[in-house]
C-alpha cells in the first residue's frame, strides 16, 4: 500500500475553499465526514469523499482542511491503515488517545479568530452539527453550511449516484403490505401528536415500501427520502426505477386509491425545497418528526417549535420486531447458508492440508456455495477470512498484502454473510484443521460458554440487550480474559446486518427493551494479539421462554439460534463445561444435524452431509 | 394517620407569593422541594419545608402552590402515604403513571400568560433550574429566584437550623491528614486547570476536613460550605463549634502554617456574597469547579465561561476509594456490628415464640445491641424491621399503625446499619423462626445465589458497577423472578450510608468504574405482595483478584464480604446450589465463627457465640 498523493487534491479544495462561486465568504475549515447524506454505515463510492480527498478509505473517520493543515480523525481500529494509506500532507489524529484534541479543540487551536468552518449540511447529522457550532461559537468562530459539496466540485472522476433497478418484495416475504406500515405508522404519529413523518435512513425507506435495492454494497437499499403526511406520501426518487410496470403495480401508482395512500413521486432532489414547502404550510401545533440523526439541512428546514425529534424513529422500532413471515423467510435462509457453510468447511478440511487455501480462496469459495443458493442476492458484509495472527485483527479483510495461507497449524475464523431474499445472515465460526493446543481449546470453551450464556438467559420482558452483555464475559473473566467490543447487534431482514435499536453491549444504554421477535447477534470473542482470534456468532431471535413463576405476568424472554453450523468440538474442552453447558451443545447440533441435513439431503449435496453427521457427535463430559 | 389541614397555610404562603417585602413582583406558582441546599438525601427538621406545607414526609416529593391550585409530584413509594398524609387542598400527581403530567407541563397548563413562577434558588439544583426554567420560558413564562424562603416566613415554629459540636477523627482512622487532602485536591485541580473548586455536598466537607457532625441524623455530617484555592481555604461554618480549642487545634486554626493551609472560617450564611467576590476577582481562563448538582444560587454567582461543573466532584471520588487505615476501621465496625446481630438474632429465637416481640421492639432491640458497642455513634438509617407482608414494602419503617408481631410463622427482614467512629454498617438478614415453607426456601435461596454470583465476581479493572447487576438476577430470572431496585449502592466510612460515585444498578450508567478500596451493598432481593419480603444484603469492598491470565496485566478485582453475619442456612434449599456455591456460604459461615467468634469470645458473650456457632453449621450438599 503506497499512500495517495494529495498535495494538488489539496491544493484545489483550498481554492475552491475561497471561490465565491461555491461559499458566500470564504471558509478558513472545511470539515469531510464519512457519511452519505442518510448516515449509512455503508455507503455507495460517490460518497467516499473522504476517502478521495485523503486516501484513507476506512470505514470511520472525518477529515478537515484548513488554509494550512489537513488532519484525519479515526479510531484504533485504523491507525495503521490510515497512516499507511495518506502522505504527509496529512496529520493523523488518534481517537481514544488521551493526548489527541477533539475536532472542535483542534480547531480553535489552529484558526485565526472569527474564522468560518464549512461543511455539507447534508452530510453532517443535526445532533453533531449542533455540539460543533456551539464548541466554535463559544470560541468566536461560526460552523456555516455549504450547500455545494466542496469536494464534489474537485473530483472530477467522480462516479455517478447509483440508481439500480428496484426488488419488490410480496407480502410472502414481508407479512405486511406497505399500505398496512402506512396505517400503523401514521396511528404512531397520532399518538405522539406529529402531522409529518420524514424518512431519512435508506433501509427505513425500503422496508417500509416492501423495496429493495442494491445502490449501496452489501445492503440491499436504495436511495431515496419519504414523507409521509396523514394523508398525504411523498416518495424521492431518481431514474427510471418507477418506469418499470412491476414496481408501478406494487405502489399501486396508477390504481384508483383513496386519496391517503396515493403515492406522489418526486425527484430524489426535491426533498429540501419539498420539506421547505411542507414547513411553510404548517399550522400551529402541527409537529414533523424526524430521527435525531437526520441531517442538519433536512432538520433546518422544519422551524425548531414544530420538530419533534427521538433517537429511534417509529419505523425503526417497527422493523426490528419481525412478523411471522419474515421469521419464517430468515429461518430459511439461515439453512441455506448453514448447507454453504457445510460446504466450505467440508471442502476445508481436505483442501487445508495441501497448504493451497488462502483467507482470499477460502472467502471466495465461501461466497461461491453460498451464491448456488435459493435467492441468494449478494453478501451482507465483507467476508473475514483470517487465520493466524490475523484473526486478532478484529476488522480484518484479506488482502494481497496481508493473505495468509490457511494450515494445520492455525485457528481460522471466517465471519461471513449472504443477503437472500428472505433474509440475512451474520455468522462466525473458529476452526482448527490440525490439533489445537489446551491454552487454545481453553480459550474456545470460554468463549463458548460466554455464547451459551447469553443464548440460554431467560429475562424478564422489558430487558433491555445490555443487561446482558456481562452474561457473555462471565466465563473468560473469571480467568481474566475479555474482548474488546460488544456481545451483538440487531440484524436486518433482507436488509443491513447491522440495525438499530436493539443490540447487547456494555457501550449503550440507550438501547431499547427486548422483544419478542427482535433479532440480535451473539458474537463474545477471545484475541490473542499476533497468535490467534476466536469467535462464535450465532443470528439469535429473541422468543417467550417458559419459567415457572412468569415474573408475575410479565412476561419471560430468551433466544432461539436462527443460525445452524456445528462448533467445532475438535475446539472445546468438554471438561471446562457444566452438564447443562454440555446439553445445550449437543441439543445444538441434534437440531443442526435435522435441520440442515434434510436440506443437504434434499439438495443431494451427500458429503457435506457425512461432514455434518461427523461434526455434529454428542460431546461427552465426564463427571 | 389523618391529614394535615393546610387551608390556613396555603393562605397565608398566597399572601406572601404577592408581598413585595418578599418578592420584587408578585409570583404566580411557588415550587417547594424535597431538599436542603446542600442536595442531601437526610434533611434535617429545619429543611423539611415541603412536608410542613403539604404534610406529606417521605423522603421525596415536590410541592407546587399557585393561586388556584396545590399539587405534590411524588413516586411510586409514597402513593398511599401521601394521600393519607395530605387534605383536599391537595392534588396528588403520581409520577411514572402515564397521565401524570410533568412539574413543567402541569404549571403551562394551570398558569396565566406571562407568568412569574418562583422558587428558593439555594434548594433547587443547577440542574433542574435549567429544564424548569427553558420549559417555561418557551411558554411564556419566568422561572424566578426568590430570595427569602416563603415557606420559612410563614413557618412561626420552624425549628433551628442544627449546630452540633463536631467530633475529630485523628490519623489512625482516616489514614490521610486534611492538608495531604487539600494538597491531592489542588493537584486534581491544576490537572483540569481550574483554581477553586466550592465544597457543597456536607459529607464532602466532612471528609474533607476530617470532621464530622450531627446535625442531620443517621448522616454524621454539619452544615458547612468550603471554598478551596490554589492558596486558600475558607470554610463556612456557623455557631461557637470553632471554639472549641479541640476544634481549633485539629484544624490548626492558631498555629504558624504557610499561608496556602490556613483556614480562614466565616459565617455559613456568608458563602453567597463571598463567592461573588471570589468571582468578581477572578482573571480570564481562572475556571471554577462545582458539582452540577451544587444549588442554582451557588452555581449562578461564577460567571458561564468560569464555571466548570462535573457529576461527580474530585473530593466524591477520592472519598469512595477507602484507604488502609478507614478499610481497617470498616473491618472492625462490621465485626462489632456482628456480633450485635448475633447478640440480637440469638434473643429473637427465644423471644420470638412468646408472641411478644413487635418490629418496633426488635429494631429497639437490635440499636440496643448496637449501642453497647465500642466507637457506637448512632444509627445510619432508620431500620426497617418487617414481618410476613410488610417485608414486601421495600422502604417500610414501622411505626404504632402497621407494627405487626413477629411470629414463628412469618419470614422477617430486619435492614439495619449503624454509625460507629470507625465505620459504617448496612446489613439484610432474612430469617424464619419456626419452618420456612418450600417456596420461601426456594425464593431465598434464588436470592442467595444472586447475593454469591455479585459478590464472588471476578471482573478487569475499569468495570463499571452496573455491568455486574444483572449477575445478581440472573438465577431468579431463571425461574421468571425479579426485583425492581438496584442491587447496590457505594458505602462511606463513617459518613453517609449511601454515597456516590460507584453502585450496582441497572437503572444507572454514568457510574464511575469499580477499583479497588471502593465499598459497595450487595444486597438483592425478592418480594411477594401481601406475603413476604426477601433480601440477603452485605457491605463488600472491592479488592484485587488473583486470575489465571489477569488481562493482561490490566488487573483483575473481586469483592471481599466486610459483613459477617451468619446467613440462615434455614432456609436455604442446598440442592438448587452448585457446589461453589455450597462453598461459598460455607467458607463465608467458617470467616464469621473464627472472626466474629473471637470477638463474642473477647467479649465474654458466651451464649451469642453458641448462637453463631450452631447457625454457622457447614451446609452439606447431596451430589
């Protein structure tokens, strides 16, 4: 990796930095986020500009220029990467490091007084907009909104806004129409007393208009914004997307329908000025809700007294609680990524030996059996094939450079995942194709167990995730071990592998309460910095648990795995388990081998099932 | 309990919200709360202003009285008493109910445009002063300071503000001398580069100077303020206590010092007009230091841009991690306090079937035991002492109305604690005195499991308390159990029974994280309605553990009982223990014979330790 040479880049943002043509004054900062104008976590390559102007292309960090510097926040996950991928124009500020400034510190140490620091007002949230201006006001300087994205008007070869063709989604998949998410989510906002709900978050637009699209990698979204009134829907979109009679015919645009679901299209560019109208009309009382994530333009636009803004939109909230036809969609696809599953790691086992496998050939065989699948649409993420030492590497993506080859000698841990058409999976395994040391298999059993604890806990409705979290740690801590991230994440259906607002994690508390029909991953680890990671992740649905007393009524709570591929006992010291420890295993795999034996078997696919009866042998402790 | 009729009383506080003598411009809302101006959790007698308006006396509550109306925001707790407690001048707003209308919105609601709406700027927080005053604002309205307390000019027999003489605590309990404090301070202080840092919590000040008080009962503290510069130290302190040539001595008031350790003492009331000197004085970038908590009052006085305010002071975190010397006076109050308790528990065993013993006479009875005890100061809460239904009030105290007689028949809760000048106590013992019943047993012993799962954790240093919570759930969980408090709170060292900034609660996050020297309650529970109460509480300290790997190097802690009070083995289910479990109790039983038994011993109480030795019986598990 040689690092991109900026210095003209640089020079050009500067100017435009002051040209008239772009910012009313000149600006003495400009600030270059990661994020698109829906703060995705993945974003579609006209949206890299950070990683244009900078060469750092990982997944989180912000940049800012001013006249005589230009500097790079990002967090411990990439101060490698990021050192390695920009040249010395660029200082690299790191996050979480006692010594390093915040951004808006930095900033009054580096600027002349009464200085103007530009950014996108489409890119910056509203609830990050406001800590920064109010950090620079108080030093004397003003955070501006520049309607032109500078960096837009310098990357010439910047490629076009995706606008792929859309996938509709029947009720088979979905359980509920649109018209129906309409109806519920405009009885939410009589509730709170809203007239207007905007819909900013691209997987919200999606599940709501039972849509799909691939504009952005691994999440099956497409861009676009809605609003939807009490009798009114806005919809902004670009391209010939609602040309095709399918999607006509699923909106229902050109049926006679009462007047309330009659969808107005517009141009994916209109959602300020449409916003703006929207605002102007406003009576007295009348509240437009907003997620307090959503950009500051959009934000700015509704006057302050009539916004009503929460950390979980109602769509939010309504998409994590999966109805019976989308539990039933992500049960399917979990079998048939646990039938490619079996296929790799049976294809594995005899190819390792020979010492020809690499972390790339194994991601891509993995993505190989997975795409021979029913419905099978793209990953979910990029795959993290690591073996070795990389496998301590949390975030790791293989490679040329860093490609290791996968051996007898070394633990491999593969997370990968697939979008299907009726629903994603999110899964990890750690392997061994050799014979694995006992501080090895020590380290496997804590995590394991850290993994049962958390999937057999049985909680009183109304838990929220991160009361869980230490269940999952317990083991490994009482013989001072831990990992350094957090338990698990909600999971979409056929939609981002990563969603709020559930999850189980000692960093939130602002999550909220579990329920039946959420689902989250279960994912404790255990790194050993240069020597190995271990990780088991299962895709959990959160289900009724049966407990004698109920909590008087309330209401008891626990986990179904969706996900079905055996865990290596190779890897488990069945001596470090309790009896009940030990059931759940094998009670596990009795399920793994019905379950997804039948569908290798259906399938024809026989070896792969050989494999699985192999793995999946009751463990036996002794007492 | 009939209600106290405060017809007269409203009319007269009326007449005052519009006398010029006490405020500039009539007020049309008076907001009286719960607390003093020094946001303690005890108040003393003098500082119970809203109870004298309203009549209501629980620990928390909010009065409001406007022209028209009287209303009192309270929760859950005090429901019943506060409506038994209050006339029908009264409307009681019960908070958490889904209707109950905020303190903000209520006043909106009832006040006329333009509004003034007052309140006593040295009771309310800093805080609360912010949300109240910008709600109302944006309503039209004025939140005021008034500066003379209204409910004191009508309340003719308002008793006086305690001034009790003070008592000092030499080396050997504190372990620190209060120079080396302020010196530790000052360096706190130039780390965050602020020059003065105002005391205003009073066991703060206690610590602080090594002093304490009885002004305010169960809390050993005095009414005092402090003002630390990086030269100077003032202390606010009322009466002839600074007399006392003890005193004086102590504190070095008459010795040749360098100038930055001479204390100069003012009057209390003072502490307003000399901090505005203080701010009057300061330069640019001279920041100062207060709780965000400390009063509107104080807080107003230090100009914005000097303020600099934090949830938990230096001095609240200093004070929670104990040091040798206050560790080994917690050690021995807790063994003083055991053997009180077995002293009592052996008493109530031969009383308890003659029908005589009420809740009143067995808490008499256990401050009786406690006040033959070395160092014995006072109580440091008031004991709840409950048998069969009253157990299931949580906060329940008993009193001539619901005093019930223990009996063999019933489960009984004594929670207790004691000030000695060596340390503080807190301790739950649940017991029976005839044949607990099997699902007693079983909910018991649930709750133990929860008290041995929290107090035998092992966890990495830099763990926050409320990570460890649900641990103590978890087996009650198992069978659709819970209870609805924390698990627990930080413990002072002859100062406040519940102190900041550690605990172990699910309700909390901002918690500071747990290291070694903090003292924390254990003490989880279970409550049947109308039936019985549970709850198995020690005071344990946090100490380093010793691990097979210690993360890496990070360190590992665990908790150290300092409660030794046999536990009821009674009523414990052995067979729903796990064997480390069963060791558990009975390595903690065999600490309490050897440790607490030498002391009865020592003590010549011979039938006591009989007592202890038959209830400390190893439990025997059948495999």
């Amino acid at each position: 990796m040689s690092p991109k040479i900026t210095t003209e880049l640089l020079k050009q943002l500067r100017q435009v930095m002051k040209n008239p043509k772009y910012v009313q004054e000149p600006v003495q900062a400009y600030i270059v986020p990661s994020g698109d104008a829906h703060q995705s976590e993945y974003i579609a390559p006209c949206d890299c500009r950070r990683a244009f102007i900078s060469g750092f292309d990982g997944s989180a960090g912000t940049a800012i220029v001013t006249e005589q510097h230009a500097a790079m926040w990002t967090d411990g996950r990439y101060f490698l990467q990021a050192a390695h991928q920009m040249d010395n124009n660029w200082t690299l500020m790191k996050m979480g490091l006692k010594d390093t400034p915040t951004q808006e510190d930095w900033l009054v140490s580096v600027l002349p007084e009464g200085s103007k620091v530009g950014v996108d007002p489409f890119i910056i949230p509203a609830d990050q907009w406001k800590r920064m201006s109010k950090a620079l006001r108080s030093a004397g300087h003003d955070l501006v909104p520049v309607k032109e994205n500078l960096i837009d008007t310098i990357w010439t070869d910047c490629p076009q806004r995706p606008c792929k063709p859309l996938i509709m989604l029947d009720l088979s998949y979905t359980g509920v129409s649109w018209r129906d998410k309409i109806t519920a989510l405009r009885s939410k906002m009589a509730e709170r007393k809203v007239m207007w709900f905007v819909v900013t978050a691209l997987d919200e637009v999606a599940w709501l208009f039972n849509l799909r699209g691939s504009d952005v990698e691994y999440n099956p979204v497409f861009f676009a914004y809605a609003v939807i009134g009490m009798n009114t829907i806005r919809l902004f979109i670009d391209g010939d997307r609602m040309m095709d009679p399918a999607v006509r015919e699923h909106l229902q645009l050109d049926s006679t329908l009462e007047p309330e679901f009659k969808i107005q299209v517009m141009p994916y560019g209109s959602i300020l000025s449409e916003l703006q109208a929207v605002a102007a009309g406003l009576s007295p009382k009348e509240r437009v809700w907003l997620s307090d994530k959503a950009s500051y333009a959009l934000t700015e636009a509704i006057p302050k007294a009539y916004r009503y803004l929460t950390p979980y939109t109602p769509i939010c909230i309504a998409k994590a609680v999966k109805n019976a036809s989308e539990t039933e969609g992500m049960r399917r696809a979990h079998i048939k990524d646990a039938v490619a599953l079996c296929e790799l790691f049976n294809w594995l086992e005899k190819e390792v030996p020979k010492g020809t496998v690499t972390e790339i050939i194994a991601a891509d065989k993995a993505e190989e059996f997975r795409s021979q699948q029913k419905d099978f649409v793209e990953l979910s993420f990029a795959t993290i094939s690591s073996t070795g030492p990389n496998g301590a590497i949390i975030h790791y993506k293989p490679v040329p450079e860093t490609n290791r080859t996968l051996s007898v000698n070394e633990i491999y841990l593969l997370d990968s995942g697939a979008q299907y058409k009726d629903g994603t999976t999110d899964v990890t395994r750690t392997m061994h194709f050799g014979t694995p040391s006992a501080y090895e298999k020590e380290c496997f059993t804590y995590v394991l167990k850290g993994h049962i604890a958390v999937s057999a806990a049985i909680f009183p409705n109304g838990t929220k995730g991160h009361l869980l979290d230490s269940f999952a740690r317990s083991a490994l801590w009482d013989c001072g071990l831990d990992y350094l991230h957090g338990t698990g994440h909600g999971v979409g259906s056929f939609l981002n592998v990563h969603e709020g607002p559930c999850g189980i994690s000692y960093k939130t508390f602002a999550d909220e309460p579990l329920e039946a029909g959420m689902i989250v991953s279960d994912e404790p680890g255990y790194y050993e910095d240069g020597s190995f990671g271990i990780r088991i992740e299962n895709v959990v649905l959160v289900i009724p648990a049966e407990t004698k007393y109920n909590f008087k009524n309330r209401g008891s709570l626990t986990f179904e795995p969706l996900t079905l591929v055996p865990i290596q006992t190779k890897m488990i010291d069945v001596n470090l388990l309790t009896q009940k420890e030990c059931n759940w295993v094998n009670d596990y795999h009795q399920k793994c081998r019905e379950v997804v034996g039948a569908e290798l078997e259906r399938q024809g696919r026989h070896e792969a099932l050989r494999w699985l009866i192999r793995e999946t042998e009751p463990l036996v402790r002794v007492q």
